[in-house]
C-alpha cells in the first residue's frame, strides 16, 4: 500500500508541475574559474523537458520529455546541428535516460499505469525495451559498471540500493536519499544525496571497492540536484545562481559568475559532457 501511494504522487506530481526547459551553455574552466556562454534552448517544447544526460563520447544531449497526452518519452538533441529526434513513442512513461556503460543502450525508468516503475533499457537509436529489474519501485538510478547500479528505490524511508542486473544481487547500503546519484570522475566511487534530516543534507561518496560511505560536503540549503565537471568539481544550483565546490581544495561553496538571460530561472536538474565543455541546466518555462 505504501509503494503503491508513492507512486501515485510521483504519477500526479509528473502530470501536474509546470512546464520546464534545457538550456545548453559552453562551459569554460581556467585556473579553477567557470564561465559559460552561448546560451541555446536545446529543447523549446511547451511542457516538460527534463532529466537531462549527455553522451559520453557524441555530440547528444538526451532526455525526458511529455507528449500531448502527458506521458514522457525520451529525446535526444545533437547539439552538432540542433536535431531533435525521439527514441521512445511507447504508451508507458520513461524517464531519467542514462548511457549504459557499454555506450549500447539507454537505460531509463519505466512507469507503467498498473503502478510499477521498472528499470529497463532501450537500444541507442531506438528499439524494443529491454527490462532489467521489476521487483523494485525504482526511482533513479546510477551505473558503477557492467553489471552493478545504484538505484534509488521508492518507499518510506526512500532507499540506496546497490543491485547487480545478471545475479539478482540486492543490498541495501542507506535509506533518506536524494535523487541525485552520480559517478565521481576519476574514481572508482558513486555520490549520492543524503536527507540526514529536513535541515541537513550532505552529498556523500560511495566507494565502489570498499562499500564505505564518507561525507563530501554539505548541500545548498534545499537543493539535492548536482553535476561534476571532468576535474571532480561539483557544480549546485539554489535556483538562480550556480555554485562550485572542490574536494580536498575549496573551503566552501562558491559562487560561480554569471550573466544568465531573463528566461534562464527556476534552475534545477544539471548535467555536464564528459569532456567537460558542455552544461546543460534545466529552467522553468514560467
């Protein structure tokens, strides 16, 4: 009873928020200062445009996306030359593409109208689903390698998991997360958001080879949406402004200069390109 309550509020929640959109900027790095420019709407969709994730070696932005009747689909934009081109029309609902390490697939979110989210995937250009897990309500999820993924799993409390896709193999590492859960460049590790309690949440790192948790930093107060640059700096949002924060070098959060255009506001999820030259931000459309 509680999953299925969870999932109709993330299924009202998903058809009632505004609209939103991706705004892509150049992202430029020298001697620990980011700028950006060149801003583009890679989107310029009414409704909602969101979940971001780039290609780790191509010029595409992939990410989720509400057709006229309000379920999501997955797009992806080459930002080469600014075609937009649909890798889903299903009549389920995807959300949150990811790139599978083997660069084959996009795995994603599969809701379903009986009420299960599933983690399934999708080939690259378009193809069959292939499903991967369906005894979790799966939220998020996040890939260490081949075979192992950490998910956010919906319930009370929300749950990290760390699954293996071929064995079955399900631990259970915390509960309280974020939805935010990334691979730390560089590193054989995962970060993830903690919610310790409603006035404290730290990003956190999970080691892949030892299983320990450590505490990175503590969040922008209320925000739980994240993206690293190629170098390890963690890029955060409060909404209008962005802020970096470097382990091991930067005392605090700090505030990244910027000259955002009157449409760029409401500033959530963020992604960036592997080869750290692209940010995507996504806006609110209102």
């Amino acid at each position: 009873m509680i999953l299925l309550v969870v999932f109709l509020m993330v299924t009202v929640l998903g058809q009632a928020q505004t609209g939103s959109e991706i705004y892509l900027f150049d992202l430029s790095s020298k001697k620990g200062s980011i700028s950006l420019s060149n801003p583009v709407n890679a989107t310029n969709h009414p409704g909602y445009d969101n979940q971001p994730f780039f290609h780790t070696d191509k010029p595409i932005l992939y990410y989720a996306s509400f057709n006229e009747e309000g379920r999501s689909d997955i797009k992806s934009y080459d930002y080469s030359n600014g075609k937009t081109i649909s890798i889903t029309q299903t009549n389920e609902r995807e959300y949150s593409p990811t790139l599978t390490p083997d660069k084959k697939y996009l795995s994603c979110i599969i809701q379903r109208d009986n009420g299960e989210q599933n983690l399934g995937k999708y080939p690259v250009n378009g193809g069959e689903a292939i499903l991967l897990i369906d005894n979790l309500t799966v939220g998020y999820h996040g890939w260490l390698d081949d075979d192992w993924v950490l998910l956010f799993i919906l319930g009370d409390p929300m749950t990290l998991h760390l699954y293996n896709v071929k064995t079955k193999e399900d631990k259970i590492i915390t509960e309280n997360i974020g939805r935010s859960i990334h691979r730390i460049p560089k590193e054989d590790a995962m970060s993830f958001v903690h919610k310790q309690s409603a006035s404290e949440w730290q990003i956190k790192k999970f080691d892949n080879k030892t299983e320990s948790i450590s505490v990175i930093i503590t969040t922008l107060s209320g925000r739980e949406d994240l993206a690293w640059t190629p170098d390890g700096t963690i890029i955060m949002s409060d909404g209008s402004k962005l802020f970096q924060y470097k382990p091991g070098k930067s005392k605090g959060w700090e505030e990244i200069a910027t000259n955002f255009p009157a449409e760029v506001k409401g500033i959530t999820r963020l992604a960036i390109s592997a080869d750290g030259k692209k940010l995507a931000l996504v806006v609110s459309e209102e």
